[in-house]
C-alpha cells in the first residue's frame, strides 16, 4: 500500500469540502460532481471526497489516494468511481493543483455539436486556449461513458494536453488550475460563457470572441484577482 | 370493493410522500403533477396521494387503489383524476414499481414538435431506449387532455410499451422506473436532458448522443449510484 | 363624487392583496405589474392596491375606484396611473370578476412579433381561444406606452374582446377571469406557455398546440381544479 | 494629493452601498461589478466601494476618488482597479451621477454580435436612444480587455457620448443616470430587454420595438415612477 503524503491541514481540507459546495451554490453542480486537489505535501497524492452528493461534503469526508486510485486509509470509506479522470490527470499534468468535474447542461451542448466553445469575455479569457472535446467511443467503442479506469483517465488527459478546459462528450467537462479557486472560478464561468455563446451564436453573424492572445493576458488578471470571488463564494457555503 | 394489499410501513410512506416534495424541489414539478408506487405488499394496489398540490403531500395523504383506480379506504379523500393514467400502466408494466408524471416545459416543447427526444448525456441513458409520444387524438378525438378514464389511461400505457418515459402530446410526461428513486431520477434528469437537446439543436449539425447500447449500459450504473443523489434530495425536503 | 359599493369582507381584501404577491412568487410580477377585482357587493366599483411594488401589498393597500377611476375614499393614498386599464375591461366585460397586468417577458417576445401565441398545453388552454396584440400606436400614435386614460383602456379592452387573454405590444399583458384564482393561474400559465412554444418553435415544424375546441373542454378542468393549486399558491406567501 | 469633497451623509453611502447588493439580487451582478456615484458636495470627485464582491459591500467600504482616480483617504484601502470606468465617465458626462458596470451574459451576447440592441418595452425606453458598442482593440490592440488606464476609460465614455448605455466587446456593459435609482433601473431592465430581444428575434420578422421617440417619452414615466421599484429592491437587501 502506499505510503500518505501526511497530515493536511485543517483549513485546506475545508477549501476543498467548501469547492463542493460552492459549485453546487453557483449552479455548476447538481446531485453529482466532483472536485480534487493535490496533495501539498506529496505531489503524487491527491485528496477527493469520498463518494457523496456534492452539496453534502464537509472537510471529514476528505480521502487521500494515489495515482493509481487507491485509497491510502479507506477507514470503510468509498471513493468516486470516476477518481480515475483526476488521478490520471495530476498525473498527466504536474501544473495541475485542483480539478472540477461537472456535467453542466449548456456546456454539455457543446460537447455533443461540432461547434467549438470560444471565450465568450475576460471572466473566461482561459478558454480562449481551445477546448478539446474527448470522445470515449474513439479509444474505448461502445461504453457506458464512466471514466472508470485508468486508461480511461489516461485517455481524455491526452485530449485534454495543456488546456486549462475540456468538454467530455454526452458526459460533462474538467476544469483544471494550478490553484484551488482558480480551478473553482474556471468551472463556474465555463458554465457562464457557455450561455452567453449559446444567446450569440443565435443572434448570428460572426462573434467578436477573445481571440488567444487576449485570451491568455486577460487570464492573468482572473487568477490576480480571484481572491475577491473566493471570499464571497466561500461565505455563502459556510 | 376490493381488499387492501395491507397496511405499508411509515418509512415507505415517508419516502412516497417526499417523492413529490423532491421532484417540486428540483422544479419538475410545478403546482400539479403525481407521484404513485406499487403496494409493497400487493401488485395489483397502488398508493398515490389524494388530490393535493405536491409540495405540500405527507405520508397521511397516501391513498390505496386498485387497478380499477377505486379507492380502498376513501375516508373522504379525493384522488388525482388522472390517477388512471397510473393504475393502467401499473397493469400494463409489472415490472414497474414507481410513476411520475409532471408537466415540465422543456420536455412538452418535444412532445408538440416532430423532433424526436434523444439521450443528451449519461444521467439521461434511459432515453436512448426511445421516448414515444402519446397523441390522445389519435384514439378519443377532440377531448379535454385529460387522462380520465380506463381507456385512456390503457392507451397511453400501449403506447408507452416496454419504455421508461413517454411524452403526452400537449400535456406531459410519464416516468417509471422499477425502484421509487429511479423513478425520481428519470423524471429529473428527462427534464435536463431536454434542455440540453434544445441547446445542442440550436448550435446545428448531428448530436453526437448516447445511442442504445450506450444508453443501456450507462443506466446500469445510474440505477446503482442512485442513491447518492437520493439521499441529497431527501434531505432537502425534510 | 361616487358612493361606495360599501365595505369588503376581510378575507377577499387579503386574498386580492395575496394574489400581487402570489404573481410575484411564480415569477410573473417583478418590481411592477399589478392586480384587481371587481367589488362583490357594487358591478360598477372595482377594488385594487394604492401604487405600490406588488410584492409589498397587503390587504390594508386596497383602494376601491368607481369606472371612471376615481378613487371612492382615497385618504391620501394614489392608485396605479395605469387603473384606467382595469377600469375600462371591467366596464366592457361585465363577466369579468379579476384581471391582471404583467410584463412578463417571455410573453412580451410574442407582442413584438408577428408570431402568435397559442396554448402548449392544457394549463394554458384558455390561449387556444386567440391572443390578440394591442399596438398602442394604431389609435394614439406615439405615446409614453401606459394606459393613463379611459380612452386607451377602452381601446384595449375592445381588442381584447371576449378573449381571456391580449398582448399589450412592448409592454405586457392582461388576463382577466370570473374569478380571482382563475385570473391568477392565467397569468402565470401564460407564461408558461409562451415559454414552450420559444422552445417548441424552435424545434421546427408544425406545431400540434391544442385547437380551439380542445381548449374551450380543457380550460373547464382548469377553472374546476383551480383550487388545489391556490391553495398551494397562497399558502407560500402567508 | 486632491483635497475631499467633504463628508458624505450616512443615508447617501448606505443607499450607495445598497446599489451594488441589488444588483445581486435582482441578477445582474455576480461576484463582480461595480456602482459608482458622484460626490454629491463636489462635482470633480466620486464615490464607490474598494474592492469587494459587491454582495458584501456596505456603506464603510465606500471610497472617494478624484477624476484621476487617486483615492482621497485610502486607509490602505484598495480600489477597483476598473475605476478609471467610472471616473473618466463622471469627467466627460456631467449629467451622470451614477454608473453601473455589470458583465451581464444574455447583454454580452449583443456586444459579441452585430445585431444592435433595441428598446423591447417601456422598462428599457432608456434604450431606444441607442447602445453603442466599444470593442477596446480599434484604439489599444491586443489588451486584458481591462478598462484599467485613464486613456481607456476616455476611449468608452467618448463611444458612449451621450447614450444611457453602451456594451463593452467581450466584457459587460455600463448605464449611467442622474440619479442613483435610476442608475440601478437601468441596469436591472437592460437585462431584461436583452432577454426579451434573443426571445423575439428567434420568433423571426421585423421587431415592433420602441421607436426613438416612444422610448424618449416612456422613459420619462420610468424616471417619475422609478421610487415605487426603488422602495422594494432597497427593502429586499435591507
């Protein structure tokens, strides 16, 4: 078995419960969803939930796993069956602190067209780095769309590559930051330049999106000002 | 008049009764809409609430009926008069054990239009099976919409056949399901898999939805983890 | 000056306050739109809120005004200066007992376009009936938009007709009944239903919305059952 | 360093700061967005919160800035760094005294697409005078999309010229007013409006939007009236 990365702190384990529940606050989440983080003491250890609704989480329901998906100290606990698409892409990507994992209905759209999301504005200035779609019928064929083992997980950590976004077909979409709220404030407002491209692609005509350049320095100031979000979200959860 | 299947435990009650609070609470249903199970200890008796807006339905307002849709023990409760609409399909399908029946906007859009509902992700794998729709014109003409009568209530069960949900033209939607929360599951998540479908057919070209193979083995793992969101929304209403 | 049609009990005054509120709590009313009755005691004196945000009516903001809208014993209190539309239906449609005012937007969409609404499903039957479109412009040109005199009540109620329901062209809606409940479930079921047929139209193809006659049978269920819904209705804003 | 425009009584900073937690509450604002209004004892400087998620601002977190935006008294304070927004509006529009900046999506939608925003019912007439459109690249390149400098500021104020409301390209919107309230309606029924067009223009045909001067004149009822709306969203957040 092995070894724990060591004692968490008590007041990550609660960021990281509250993620949850601020993603259910905000819309993101419904009964399901889940949010991770990396280990801070051991890079190849990452802390998820054990399975529970995400709105239910509180800092005791904290597990630690390996890469592999192996509970350090289950103590009778289970964890998510799709822990595989965060083990896989902590490991895939060392960048990578904190992961979202949400089955948004309108950016669910997005992943079953052929129409690529954009960044609709500078709130979600971080997809205008492209937003890969995995399709599990590509590598797996008929499946019923879990990503449930590793391969699986290894499989959309490819599509996804260096993105901070990436949709899952007739599933969801990952969220991935190098910090907790930043991986927080990108799920959220996936979801809301989702909508907004939705309403612009019906008015027609070409869209007036953040091209890559704007893009990547607008992302900037997202992640120097998220504080500022984070402290609101948080207080309403707790 | 026919005998009573028994008296049935408080908890199952309880759950029943919170079937409609839940479904009201993920805004499925509205100021109407039903909610019926199998008598537990009887297959030919159902228990539904009398004639009550869902939200506000307890456990003392469950009433037994049988198949003719005749109360057992009235003691001057009123039942849903669409509460045929339950018994036939009770009848029809043994291996269901739980209907509901809701009204939900998104999901009447498809039942007035020629496009087909579809299975948009993988909490919606139930309909890739095919979700027919119910035309009470087809058999009674010009009507009130009403599923009043034997009839009526054994046409729309016919049409239904060996499905999990079917829409009425004009009117709603039926859910079944062999287990209480499933039942719940599939009326919630018909509902945002139709929001999702009139996004993605909005942004145009094919839809990369579930198909039935897919479909049937995604919803395996829906009817087993059911009870994580289950017991969210539980919660919520009590 | 006008007599009184003498006083009013005190439960019809809270339910006609309950009914502003209640239009609010389903999302029909925001911070505008307003509610009346016709005096039960006085055919030619009608009862409605002194100018107040509807979600803050309470029984004691009942004003009464004869046809002309006067009010009868203002004590210092002003009415809506839109009154003159409530006025004027109430004097052209003796059979009616309430009326609403609403600037729903779903349902203003269809006042601005030449697209009309018809009834989705059996909640919203009474549309089957037609929904005719006030343009204020025809008879007053340009104008501030408010029905601020008789003249221009009178001329909505005429396009009204014998209809339950007209569009007010870059405004709102009336909906008017024979009874304060049914006026209630009118005006939120319209917009129910305009919520569908966006969706509904946008699936193209024909659109089987029930005919006139489906509705003039469907709409007698409404008026019946109406109760069981404004209990529910009632109860969440006392 | 600019001298104070001298104190600022406690009703004007409490109504201040309750701007910006109505337009939470009514949807505009999320965790972002900000209100501004002229120092009511001196024409060259302004006040609006330091930087906070506006759910949480009340009237200590009120600032004053000069029109270069240096803080009077920060007390280590910080302000928005988009305060140049504000300040080279008030600088250029002396008829404003409040501004509201929102990133509203259904009203980025039209800042991303060619299709003008109209003026869909009397709540929005302030909109028939026209809603310009800044895209920040035609003077500055490739940007943040920030509104961060005194020149970009400048650069919107003269693209919003004498208009109530502009968009900013892939970024949000602003409305001003000369009054606090009004400021606020404003921003509330752009939304709206914006809500209502993408529902009309999918309805197909020419929309019987507000002409210029039926907006002209309809606005001036709103700017009468605005107290009755004010009353209640001040209430609700009180």
């Amino acid at each position: 078995m092995s070894k724990s990365g060591g004692p968490v702190d008590r007041a990550t384990l609660e960021d990281l419960a509250a993620a949850s529940r601020i993603l259910v606050d905000q819309g993101v989440f419904d009964s399901a969803g889940h949010f991770s983080m990396r280990h801070p003491g051991h890079p190849e250890r990452f802390l998820m939930s054990r399975s529970l609704a995400p709105q239910m989480i509180t800092a005791d329901d904290i597990m630690e796993f390996d890469f592999d998906c192996n509970a350090i100290d289950a103590r009778g606990r289970n964890g998510f069956i799709e822990r595989y698409l965060h083990g896989e892409i902590f490991r895939a990507r060392p960048d990578v602190l904190a992961i979202a994992h949400s089955h948004s209905p309108s950016v669910i759209a997005f992943g079953l067209s052929n129409a690529p999301m954009r960044a609709m504005y500078h709130n979600a200035a971080f997809l205008a780095a492209g937003v890969p779609v995995f399709d599990i019928r590509e590598k797996f064929g008929t499946t019923d769309i879990v990503i449930n083992t590793a391969a699986k997980g290894a499989a959309l950590a490819e599509v996804l590559a260096d993105k901070p976004v990436a949709l899952l077909r007739a599933h969801g979409m990952v969220a991935v930051a190098s910090s907790l709220p930043v991986a927080v404030f990108r799920a959220i407002f996936t979801v809301t330049s989702a909508n907004i491209q939705h309403q612009a692609l019906a008015l027609g005509g070409p869209l007036a999106a953040l091209d890559a350049e704007e893009g990547r320095i607008a992302d900037l100031i997202n992640v120097q000002t998220v504080g500022r979000a984070w402290d609101l979200w948080k207080q309403r959860v707790t």
